[in-house]
C-alpha cells in the first residue's frame, strides 16, 4: 500500500515492486528532515563528504567509469506512468528556459535546445553585456511545452534545481550560477581544496598554501598534466537560489514561449545566428542539429555528432513520429501562435589560429537581440537577409556597439558551399540510416531544397 502518491503513480510503483521485488521501498517528500538523514547515512557510508567552506554543501566521488550521465548508459523508459502524465502525443521537451526583457520592458521567453557542455546553463542564466536587457532564468535543463487554450505554446520547468557541468563554470562566464552554488549544493567528480572547498579548471588557481586533491582523492599541483576536476563533473543545487529565478519559474500554466532557440559546438561552416524560413524548416533545422562531441558523450577526440533536437540520448520512440509530431502542429485544430526557430553557434573558430570568431557568454545577448526584434517583426526581410541556410542578420543588424576586440562578422556568418554540401551529405546518411522510411516526405523535402540550394 502506498497512499501518499497519485493512484496513477502508485500504480507504476506498484508494477516496478512486482517486477523487481525490492526488500524496501522510499517515498520520498523532500523534506529537510528527509535530506539530512539521507546526507547522514551517505556520510557515514564514505560516499559524500562535508565541505567546510561552505553553507551545507557536500562532495561526492564515484566510480571513475561512473561519472553523471554519458550516452552509451542512457535508458530511456517509457512505461504507464509516462503514457498516463505526461503524454507525449500533446508535449514538446526541450531543455532551457529563459526570459528576456528589453530597456523598454517588453518581455519575451524562449525555449532552446542545445547538446550537453554547450552553454546551457551560461544562457539561461546570462549577465548581458548590453545595457538594459535583462535575463531571468526558468530553467536550465528541461522544458516541457503544451499549447494553452488560445493556441500559444507554454513551457515549464519540472525540475527544482540545476544539474550544470562544473568546469568552465567561473564568475567570468556565469556569476550568477557561482551565486547559485555557493551553498546547499552537492558537487559530483570535482577537485577538493585543502580549506574544506571545491574546484576546476577554469577557476582562478588557489590561493598560495592551499592544495588541492583531484577527483581521484589524489594529490594535485596546478599545472599537473592529468585534469583535476573530471571533464563531466557536475554541480547540483536548488534552483530557487539562482539570483535571477523568474517570478514565474514555478507557474503552473507556463511562460508563453515566442521563440526556440537550437545550437551546437560547430568549428566551422555554421554561421552565428540563423532564422528558419518557416515551421516545416525549422523543424528540419532541429532534425539537422551536430555539434563537436563532449564529455558527455564519451567520444575520443573532437568529432562532429548528429544530435537532432538536442534530443539523440533521450528519444524514447520512434525518431520518424518525432518528426511528424512537430510537423503536425502546422496542422492541429484550433488557434495556434507557433513561435519562431533559430539556430545559434557561439563556438565557430578561426581556422588558421584556431581561435573563438566570437566572444560568448554575456556578449550572446547581442544574438538574442537580434532574435527578441524578429520576434516583433512585420515583414520576412526586417533586419535579415535570405540565405542559403535561413534568414540570418543584415549587415549592422547585430549590435556591436562597445564590443571589444577585432570581431570578423562576415567570418561569423560565411556560408562556403563547400562545406554545405559535404553537410548534406552527411545528413542525407544519417537520416538513410537511422530514420529510413519513417522520415516524413517534409524532412525529405526540405533536405533537398537545401541541397539544391548549396549546389554550385
């Protein structure tokens, strides 16, 4: 018996303990109570340790073949519970949320999807370097959206904190995400210092006299040949001590979503900013997503991975009915404000010094202004232009007012042909293979529009 959960809940519950035959089963409620007597008996245990730096935040070290989450162990389970609460033939799930709000107040939200390692958390909790804007954050790792009674696609966020990769992580890309962690957090795989703190790399060396121990609990000197902190090491703390939650992080009807935003790690070819030409595109533009492998992904080396919609780990069904589901809501009944569908990459480089073209992090509000204005627009062509890929900025279009440095927008958006068509290519492969006769004949199309349109 159990009759604090949902019948539904109790139900799959059930199923699992008939099927598994656990000698005890936890409800867990989530109260304080239940937290420090699970942190207790962890401790106890050796499997996390008490950092003294800080307000309640906790260390923990697993198996080195055990480290969050990678690919090749990712089980997607679709059973009752799934089918009865969150029906998949009504939702669309994505990964970040955020709100974005101009000098003049006008807010807008917009849900993206980019792979893990890629910026996520760095967007949806963004300092902007432009004056005026402001971002507030939702949520950093799920979305799940549904479209309310007048035809606008809402999102939530059903998690209650964040889950972000620790190195990189720094007050020069993401204050406010060291904000969130400095307290109740539970660091995964990261370097121990000797004053009873937490580091990796991209943080600031420690301070002289203190040393510092390697996620292998091993003695570690800055400059050591080995990683002190796990490439995939995480963070984990509750998402309502981000400094800049939204007001409506929390609402059970969801922020109204005017823009999804896709984006990967691409060296090269892909251009800073793109708007898709119409939903059908953007669907394909999602569908078409790659992004140079990362920790997560436990490829050696730097190889260009397809992971459409951000989503490859995590498809639960059939990729083919995937598509057609986004396609099909050109088509539902009713009222439908269907948002608009940009790609972005930050990570694009020079190819003779191997350098960032562009600098990220807070400058990125400068894209998102770009994408908050089409949003608005009134014509196809307002402040774009047409390419080959999608409509991407006008010359001036993107502010570049007070940026620093030498950037080469025309590198930032260059569209060699060269490189589109071996993209292509590629995609056509893929989708041959992994989709096959499932891929709807629209994905199809808008593959060979865009092959037709990089031809020489």
């Amino acid at each position: 018996s159990i009759p604090s959960l949902p019948p539904s809940v109790a139900e799959f519950v059930s199923g699992a303990v008939t099927e598994c035959k656990p000698t005890k089963v936890h409800v867990v409620t989530g109260t304080p109570e239940e937290t420090a007597d699970i942190l207790a008996n962890l401790e106890k245990e050796g499997m996390v340790k008490k950092l003294s730096k800080y307000e309640n935040c906790w260390l923990a070290r697993t198996d080195p073949k055990d480290v969050a989450r990678v690919e090749s162990k990712t089980v997607i389970l679709e059973s009752s519970f799934v089918k009865h609460n969150v029906d998949r033939r009504h939702c669309f799930f994505l990964h970040q949320i955020l709100g974005i709000t101009n000098p003049q107040g006008v807010k807008r939200y917009i849900a993206a999807a980019f792979p893990s390692a890629c910026g996520k958390t760095n967007l949806a909790m963004m300092k902007p370097a432009l004056p005026g804007w402001t971002v507030e954050c939702v949520g950093d790792d799920i979305a799940w959206m549904k479209f309310d009674s007048q035809g606008k696609l809402r999102a939530i966020n059903p998690e209650n904190g964040f889950f972000g990769v620790a190195p990189g992580t720094s007050l020069k890309t993401n204050p406010h995400a060291m904000a969130t962690i400095s307290r109740n957090t539970v660091f995964t795989n990261v370097g121990e210092t000797s004053d009873g703190g937490v580091w990796w790399e991209g943080l600031e060396p420690p301070a002289p006299g203190i040393k510092l121990s390697d996620w292998h609990g091993k003695s570690w000197k800055y400059g050591d040949s080995t990683l002190c902190a796990h490439p995939n090491s995480r963070f984990c703390a509750p998402a309502g001590q981000c400094p800049i939650i939204d007001p409506l992080w929390e609402s059970d009807e969801g922020v109204p979503i005017d823009a999804i935003v896709f984006g990967g790690r691409r060296p090269e070819g892909v251009p800073l900013v793109y708007e898709s030409f119409n939903w059908r595109h953007g669907v394909f533009v999602g569908a078409a997503m790659r992004s140079e492998s990362t920790a997560a992904a436990e490829h050696k080396g730097k190889v260009i991975m397809h992971d459409p919609f951000a989503m490859r780990p995590f498809f639960g069904y059939n990729f083919g009915d995937y598509l057609a589901h986004w396609l099909s809501m050109e088509t539902r009944k009713g009222q439908t404000q269907l948002p608009k569908i940009f790609h972005v990459n930050w990570f694009r480089k020079d190819q003779k010094t191997g350098s960032f073209l562009w600098p990220g992090f807070g400058e990125n509000a400068r894209v998102l202004e770009w994408i908050f204005k089409r949003c608005g627009r009134t014509s196809e062509d307002e402040a774009a232009t047409k390419s080959i890929v999608g409509w991407i900025p006008q010359n001036g279009a993107i502010n570049t007012e007070g940026l620093g440095g030498n950037i080469d927008m025309g590198a930032l958006f260059d569209l060699p042909k060269p490189f589109w068509q071996k993209e292509t290519q590629e995609l056509r492969t893929y989708f041959t293979q992994q989709v096959g006769a499932d891929l709807p004949a629209q994905v199809e199309g808008e593959l060979r529009a865009l092959e037709e349109r990089v031809r020489d």
